[in-house]
C-alpha cells in the first residue's frame, strides 16, 4: 500500500515539463496482450523485442553527444506493444540511465522522467509494483481504460493465439481486466488520468464513458478521436449530440469542479493569429524513437509498424548516430508548410490538431508535407459542442454569481476546465 505522502512523488503522464523536455523513446517490444480495433499499430508481431545491447548503444550514444540533445530535461519514454512485457528490460534500462547520467555528471540526472502508456493489465504485478516504487519520483504511468465496459469491450479486446485479428465469435474484452487496476494506479498516482480513443462504433457512448470515467475516481479524461479517414457520413452530427449531451450533464451536475475533459476547452474553435498560431502541432524530428534493430526515427509513427502504405523514414541508428540531413523536413514543418490553404482561413482552425505520422501515411506521395484532413467535420462538431458547453456554463456561474472565482482558480490551477 502507498500512503498519501509517498503517493504525493508520483505523477501522471503527460503533466511534467509541459513538452518542455527532450522526448526520447524506446520501442521495446511490439507486442501486446490486446488486438485493440483502432490501434494504429498495424504491424505489432511476437518477435521484435529490443535487445540489451541495442537499448545500451542507444544510451550511450545520446549521452556521448551532448550536442544533439541539448534540452535541460528529458523523458524517457517506452512502449510497445505494451512496453511492461518487457518490464525486465525496463529495469535494466533505466537502472544504466540513472548510474550513467550521475557518472557522466550529466545535465540531465537532476530532471529526468521515465514515462509510461500501458494498457493496464499487468500493472498489479510485481515486477511493475516494485519498479515504480524503485523509480518513485521520477516516474509517470497513465492507463488506457475507454470508460464503460461496453464502450471498452468494443474496441479493446484480448488477441487470440492465432494474432491479432481475433474473429467476432472469438472477441474477449478486457475491461475487467484493467478495471481492477485502476484503485492501485489511483492510490499511487492521485491526478493521474486516462486516454480515451473515440473511433466511429463508439461515437454514441462518450456521454456514458466520460461520467463512468469521473465515477471511478478519475479526475482527468483525455479524449480524442483518431486521425485515421474512418468517419462515416453523419458521425459529426452523432459526436456533436453526445457532446452536447455530455455538457448538460457536467454542467447541471457541477462535474466541471475537480474534474477535466480534454473535448471541453476555451481555447479552441477561433480564427488563427497567423503570426502566432503557425508552429507545428506535432513534436515530430524534435523526439527520437529506437527500435529493436536499433534504427532511429523522428517518431515513433514513422516506424514499419506504424505505416499501412508508406515505407518507414529512419533518420539513423545506434552505429551510425543521427543523420541531422534527414532531419531537416521536419525541423521546417508548420503549420502553413503543410496546410491546404482551406484550413489557414477555417475561422475554427484553432484547436485542430493532426499527426505528423498520418499526415505521411495519408498522403498522395512520400512527403511530410500534406496534412491529413479527415478530422475535419469531427472538429468543427467539436467546435459547435464546446460553443454549447461554455455559453451555458458562464451562464449559470454568472447567474450564481461564481464566474469570478472560476475564472481565477482557472487561471491558478493552469488547466483546461471541463
């Protein structure tokens, strides 16, 4: 058990640094127990696991070459698959980090996170119980539960022996299975908070999942709907519904005290400030993603296992080091480099966001420059719910005379409110 202080050391991931720190990632294995239907990873197989020794020349690389990797802090980051099959190798790892960061007198050593996206299902082991407390401090461990079981059963399923497309009859969820984690995870990691995917099958149980979410304790949900072209005529005007629906119940119930929706934000759906709106949104060439051949990519979407059609883009590898030339199209991305000229003058462009990974896979030829619009119509729902959802909040705090007070614990918790 971890007592409320101790708890008080562990983080949720995502919160630390603010994207401020060097991103570094380890695929260490693309395996997984699940065969989950959105899952972008179309190529996860059984035997690609990343060695000690490539995990190790990779280490010693970045920390040889201070000059690539010059950030002040640095997440250390590693998935699958489900990175915590491979939570031996884990152990290793992060036991070399520490012991050669502190010999190397490194920058890093005193601002560093190892960081985890797990499904969940082995969290309870102890193997991973007795890793985060070894890493108390500097870890952060966020678990994938899609909220109700049906709406997590729908998508999140157990692959069979055979791989990963199990048949319909043969289709196992496993919200039970991660479900009894979350009191643990909750217990270690008090703020920690979830991702939820919303793929066009489950669009009509958001309202339900959210709530059930919050019901269990958790405060933060971030949601989102995958990039991938698979929206159906109509599924706007469905999203747009549940959101709205989901707005009138945390609202009227007063969820928007102590709990956040990552739909429901201020701040998007208004007209671009060309001049400071024109960054990339995504953080693609500033990460570095490893593989188990020891290849190094610009993220972790440009890796085989990531791509229906594209070949992968490799930028290095641990015998080489980085080869900066390949890097140079996406340290010129941003916004306008990429954009049709539809999505410069949309007056809700603010808040759309898109995956730098999609953007290549989706596109008409290999070029990082076509940004993938299949999102489109689910935004500018988004856009209309959120509108819906932050009129009628005002409203009712100004009618309870409390706008005031909300508005400065917003200013001074620094979050989206939902």
């Amino acid at each position: 058990m971890v007592n409320k202080k101790e708890s008080l050391v562990y983080e949720a991931a995502g919160q630390w640094k603010d994207g401020a720190a060097k991103n570094i990632t380890f695929i260490v294995t693309k395996d997984c127990q699940l065969a989950c239907k959105y899952c972008y990873l179309v190529g996860k197989n059984t035997k690609e696991r990343m060695s000690w020794d490539v995990a190790k020349r990779s280490i010693d690389y970045i920390l040889d070459h201070k000059e690539y990797f010059s950030e002040e802090s640095v997440i250390w980051d590693f998935i699958g698959g489900e990175p915590f099959l491979e939570i031996d190798l884990i152990d290793k790892i992060c036991d070399y980090l520490k012991m050669e960061m502190f010999r190397r007198n490194h920058h890093w050593f005193n601002s560093y996170r190892f960081s985890f996206s797990t499904n969940g299902i082995n969290y309870h082991t102890d193997k991973v119980q007795n890793f985060i407390k070894k890493n108390a401090g500097h870890v952060s461990i966020g678990i994938t539960i899609d909220g109700t079981k049906r709406k997590h059963d729908l998508n999140r399923i157990w692959k069979t022996k055979e791989g990963f497309s199990p048949k319909p009859e043969e289709e196992k969820g496993s919200y039970e299975d991660v479900v009894k984690n979350i009191p643990l995870w909750l217990e270690q990691f008090p703020n920690g908070g979830t991702k939820v995917t919303i793929s066009s099958a489950d669009i009509p149980f958001i309202k339900e999942s959210v709530l059930h979410l919050y019901s269990l304790g958790i405060h933060e949900v971030n949601i989102n709907v995958v990039f991938e072209d698979v929206w159906k005529d109509g599924d706007d005007k469905l999203f747009e519904e549940q959101l709205m629906q989901l707005a009138d119940a945390i609202i009227d119930n007063k969820y928007y005290l102590g709990n956040t929706c990552s739909f429901f934000s201020d701040s998007i759906g208004k007209p671009l400030d060309k001049d400071l709106d024109n960054r990339n949104w995504c953080g693609a060439g500033r990460m570095l993603s490893i593989d188990a051949a020891g290849n190094f990519y610009p993220c972790t979407r440009f890796a085989a296992y990531s791509l229906r059609s594209k070949k992968p883009i490799i930028i290095g590898n641990v015998k080489d080091g980085i080869n900066k030339n390949l890097l140079r199209p996406f340290l010129t991305l941003d916004r306008t480099t990429q954009s049709p000229q539809e999505c410069i003058d949309c007056e809700v462009a603010s808040g759309c966001a898109w995956c730098q990974g999609e953007n290549y896979d989706a596109a008409d030829t290999s070029t990082v420059y076509q940004r993938a619009t299949a999102i489109c119509k689910m935004h500018k729902a988004r856009v209309r719910a959120n509108n819906y959802y932050w009129n009628k909040l005002y409203r009712k705090l100004e009618m309870e005379g409390q706008r005031e007070e909300f508005e400065k614990n917003k200013k001074k918790s620094n979050d989206v409110i939902c």
